[in-house]
C-alpha cells in the first residue's frame, strides 16, 4: 500500500459522509460511508456506536483489499488534508465552512 502500513492507511483523511440518521419501516439506523470506498457501508443503531465501530471496520475492510493481493482506493491528496465539520440534525443539516491544512498541523486532532 505505497510503503505504508495498515493502521497507517486507516489513518489517512477519509472523506466521512455521515453518521447520517435513517428512517425506514418502523426502523431508524445511522450509516456512514467513506467517499473514496463507494461500497463501504457501516450502520448501527445509533450515532455513537458508529463512531465505535468506525475504525475497526475500515481496518477490516482495507485488510479484505490485501487478503486478496489487490491495492485499495486512497485518499488523492494525503499530503494536504481538507477538514469539514457537518453538524447532523434531523430536519437540515448544517455545513460548515471547510478548511484545507497541511497535514502536519492536524496531528493533534487524532
């Protein structure tokens, strides 16, 4: 994977999109996707836990990718991270303005 180790990989700026709240019959989960991995899907019964299980289940689904002898998509600028913070609420979301920073800057946000 370019020289760089799995834990490594997974820790590369992803482009979240969500926890998104879903209603369906009867039913309400949170999902959040990965835009660089258009089939990677994570749901759970609630915001939290899929924060929870975020890390671990990129991690398992980067491995898939190896498991296999194959490279999997990457983020297309690691060098330069883009930081947006979207405030989920029910009725509308609310985006704020995003901010590029050199990676080196965003260490402390780990």
């Amino acid at each position: 994977m370019s020289g760089l180790t799995l834990e490594q990989v997974v820790s590369l700026p992803w482009k979240w999109l969500g926890p998104t709240r879903v209603e369906g019959e009867g039913d309400v989960h949170w999902e959040l996707r990965i835009a660089e991995l258009p089939d990677f899907l994570l749901a759970g019964e609630n915001h939290e836990e899929v924060l929870q299980q975020l890390r671990p289940a990129l991690r398992a689904y980067l491995r898939s990718y190896l498991d296999r002898g194959q490279q999997p998509p990457l983020p297309s600028r690691p060098d330069l991270w883009r930081l947006e913070v979207v405030r989920s609420m029910e009725a509308s979301p609310t985006r704020l303005p995003a901010t590029t920073l050199p990676a080196h800057e965003l260490t402390s946000l780990r």
